[in-house]
C-alpha cells in the first residue's frame, strides 16, 4: 500500500503546491503528479551520474556530500570549509549549468560515491545495511534504539534514490526530537530504578 499512499499524499501535496501553475499542461492533478513524481527520481539518478562523469578528482573524501549538514550548519559550516574544503560546489556548478532548478537531487548513491570512492561507498552502505538490521531486530523486541531509528533508516533507504536523507539538514530536527525522547525514556527509566 505503501507506493499507492505515497502517490496520494504527493498529489495533495502537488495539487496546493503547483496544480494551479501546471493546470493548463496537464488533464488531470493526477498525471501532473505521476510526471513530478517520476521527474524526481529519474532526474536525480541523471544528476548524479552527471556530476559523476564531469567531475575530476574525486572522491574527495571531505565528508560534505554524506555528512552535508554539517558544512550547512551556521558556524560550524565556515570552519569546515575552511578545514577541509567545500567540495559541494563542483555538484552544484553542475546542476547550475546541466540541471533544471526544480529537479536538482543528485541521488544518496552518487554523491557517497563523490565523498567515498567506489570501495568506500561499498563499506559506507555495508554499515548502514548492519544498522538497519540491528534496528530492525531492536524494533522487534521493542529496544529504544529500534523503535526510534528503525523509521528513520526505511525512511533513508525509500529515499537513497532521491537523495541521503540522514545527512540532510532536513535530518536535523528528528536527530534533536529522537534525542530529546531517548534522553527522556532514560530518565523515566531512573526513575522507575529509584522506586
């Protein structure tokens, strides 16, 4: 059910979004939806071979493309370019003269690639493929670290295709929120220990 509900929410989404911009292309919210929805897939695979194929050098192993929020975080970010380097701008000098603005994803699995090298990405999922694993199996037994983090890792793997969401600042806020709870569920259970 899962594809069918996604579909739905994004026509929704779609339909306050753009439907109104779109409405004379298109004979349906629908098929306006079903075309964005393909576009940003199939675009983000296309960008991220892109950057692949016209960048020299690399991988650069910076850290800035699987750990992206950090260099966009305000005060640290500076340093780290300073540090280390901002190698996001070869990818975004790419997408700027190839890419289309709307469609700008370069895919999780390019940009690992970009940071890790071959080997390095084969390593970097290898170790993702154990964490989800493991969350998988606390989320069974109804461990803390399963029942918070299982969500989020299904929620990285349906969207690798599209771009890395852990390492996205649109990460941050859940990290923040799953922390906060984690800290809280072990106070509670300190205090049901003292009891």
């Amino acid at each position: 059910l899962a594809p069918f509900l996604l579909y739905g929410l994004f026509t929704a989404s779609e339909y306050f979004r753009t439907w109104e911009f779109y409405s004379t292309q298109y004979s349906s919210v629908w098929a306006m939806s079903m075309d964005r929805l393909i576009t940003y897939y199939a675009t983000a695979v296309n960008n991220g071979v892109g950057v692949l194929v016209e960048t020299p050098g690399w991988p650069f192993y910076s850290g800035a493309f699987v750990l992206e929020s950090l260099w966009l975080t305000p005060g640290l970010g500076p340093q780290l370019d300073t540090a280390i380097g901002n190698d996001r701008i070869v990818e975004q000098s790419w997408l700027n003269e190839f890419g289309r603005p709307e469609f700008n994803s370069p895919t999780a699995y390019f940009r690992t690639v970009l940071d890790l090298g071959y080997f390095g990405s084969v390593l970097y999922y290898a170790a993702f493929g154990y964490l989800i694993g493991r969350a998988y199996s606390g989320f069974q037994r109804g461990q803390v670290f399963g029942l918070l983090m299982y969500g989020v890792f299904v929620l990285h793997l349906a969207e690798s295709l599209r771009y890395g969401y852990l390492g996205e600042t649109r990460s941050v806020p859940l990290f923040l929120g799953l922390t906060l709870v984690a800290l809280d569920i072990h106070r509670m259970r300190g205090k049901v220990l003292l009891r």
